[in-house]
C-alpha cells in the first residue's frame, strides 16, 4: 500500500484546522502523517489522532504559499503528497482515493471540492450533515462521472485539493518560491507540468468540503501580490496570468494593466468595492464571474450617449 502524507498551509483559522485534522482521523486509510506549514509565529494547539501530525514554521512578511508547500513536502515521508487548503474538511475515502488514484496515473489529480455555507460547521457536524447543504462552485469545472479525466489546460489547475507523487514533485522542483502574497504560485506550477509533459487530471473522488470564511473576489484584498505576482508571471513565461482578476482591476478603475508596460495601480479599494466583492454570510463561496458581469454593465451603463445626428439642411 502507498503511503500518503497530507499537507496543511495555515495562518489563523484554528477551527478550520481542527475541522481538518478531525476529517483526517475519519480516513479509511490513515494518512502517513499531517504536516502542517505554520504560516505565523504561534503552533496550533491540535487534539491527539491516531496518526503523526508535524507543524513546521514558515517565514515570511507575506503569506508565502509557495515556499510552504515546498518545506510541507520536505518535512514529510510519504510516497505521494496530498494538499489540502485548512478550510477543507476531507471526505473519509480522501487518502485511499487518492492513492488509488495516483497508482493510476502519475500526474497531479485534483478531487472534488464542495463548499459549505457558514453554519454547516457550527458545533459537531456530520458528513449526511454536510453533504446536504454543500453547493457546487459555479465557476469551477465539476469531476467527472467516474474515475480520472484529463485536463488540457493548466490554468485549471487549483490548488485547494491536490494530489502528486512525491518523485514527481521534486523532480519538477516544486513551487517556485519567488511568488509570495496571493495569486499566481498554482497556475505557475500547472504551467510547469504542462511544459514538462505531466498530465493534470480531475478525479471522481477525494471529496473535501470547503469550509465558510469572509473573502472577497475578485481577491482586492490581495491587490498588490496579484499585481505583482502577475508580472514574475510575464517575466517567465511572456505573458500575464490571473487574467479574469485583473481585467475586473481595469474595470473597477484600480488599474492600468495596458500591454507591454508594467502594471499600475491607480488607487487602493475603498469601502464600496469591498462591499462589492465581499462574500455575504449566507453564500457558500464567492463568484468573481457575478462580479465581473455587474461592473461591465455598470460600466456600459456610464458611457455618454452617442450625440444625436445633426439632419442635414435642405432649403
């Protein structure tokens, strides 16, 4: 049997984890371990399970996802590697569909994700609990209806819930850690499979349920890593990633990402575009297509009218 170890990215949420942590001890097939990458000065106080679990600390001023990933795998020993954000809760096939997944093809598999509105964890929740009031993402492919699909485009790949052997990880290098913030890191690493031959595949399988937490998107908050996490992206590759999220910038009026110069940014988010972006508390997940489709018809709705037609003069 292959062994897998999960890893954990983490900065505050300490329910969240918890959640994660008692999801992991449902497994039908135990993980090897649970490293947590500790994205904040103070370990978690996490309840005894019936499996290993290591925190390790990871420095950095700003959220630094990628690095995290990389000493996630560097602190771990299994034989595959399965990621999973701290707001999801894994499903109790999680591990042992993935490794089954992962014996079928040696690429990087992304399981299903079902979000939960903000109630769902309240207190002691059950998995018939859960699955009755979990959404489908909207904006996000769903699996397929058995077993393994593979995925030609890389900018699908998302990072909440993957898995990927250990061999394959070092030997495309991991993350690149130049990216710190938010955006960017995942799309960077499904392009370097991409360029290496490696297949990316949804699964049917590997269930995790998302967990409520207030975000916005498009991500305004993370205005200036977005920004410039986009320009490492250019820089590499030629061309800009995070495209949907930066057009919505444009059109907000935060900035000007005109081509072949660099980005900039004109103003910082106010109020009203938090508002505008923020997930309510009765959503399960936020919908930057919504949001990209109000701010264009608003900004339809702002053009001047045309000048009428002057008649010509015939007398």
């Amino acid at each position: 049997m292959s062994t897998v170890s999960v890893v954990t990215l983490a900065k505050g949420r300490p329910a969240h984890l918890r959640n994660v942590l008692l999801g992991l001890e449902r497994q039908t097939q135990k993980p090897a371990e649970f490293v947590v990458a500790v994205m904040q000065d103070a370990l978690y106080d996490l309840p005894e399970v019936g499996f290993p679990v290591r925190q390790i600390r990871v420095e950095g001023t700003e959220l630094p996802l990628a690095a995290a990933r990389n000493r996630g795998v560097a602190a771990s020993s299994g034989d595959r590697i399965a990621f999973l954000d701290v707001d999801c809760i894994p499903t109790p096939g999680f591990v042992a569909e993935y490794a089954q997944g992962l014996s079928a093809l040696d690429g990087l598999l992304m399981g299903e994700v079902l979000h939960l509105p903000e109630h769902a964890t309240f207190g002691d929740w059950d998995y018939d609990d859960l699955a009755r009031v979990a959404e489908k993402h909207s904006d996000r492919r769903g699996p397929p209806a058995s077993g393994i699909e593979i995925c030609s485009d890389y900018r699908c790949f998302w990072s909440l819930n993957f898995a990927i052997s250990r061999t394959t990880f070092e030997a495309v290098g991991g993350f690149d850690e130049r990216y710190t913030g938010y955006g960017g890191e995942d799309t960077d690493f499904g392009k370097i499979l991409d360029r290496r031959g490696i297949p990316i595949a949804w699964m049917k399988g590997a269930l995790a349920y998302h967990q409520y937490h207030p975000h916005h998107m498009p991500p305004i908050h993370h205005l200036d890593s977005v920004v410039r996490n986009a320009e490492l992206f250019e820089a590499k590759w030629g061309y800009r990633t995070m495209g949907h999220w930066l057009h919505a910038f444009r059109v907000m009026g935060l900035i000007d990402d005109t081509p072949d110069r660099p980005i900039r940014i004109l103003r910082r988010p106010d109020a009203a575009d938090l508002a505008l972006t923020g997930q309510q508390s009765h959503q399960p997940y936020t919908n930057s297509a919504s949001v990209i489709r109000h701010l264009e018809a608003r900004a339809r709705e702002a053009e001047p009218a045309p000048e009428p037609a002057i008649a010509p003069v015939t007398a």
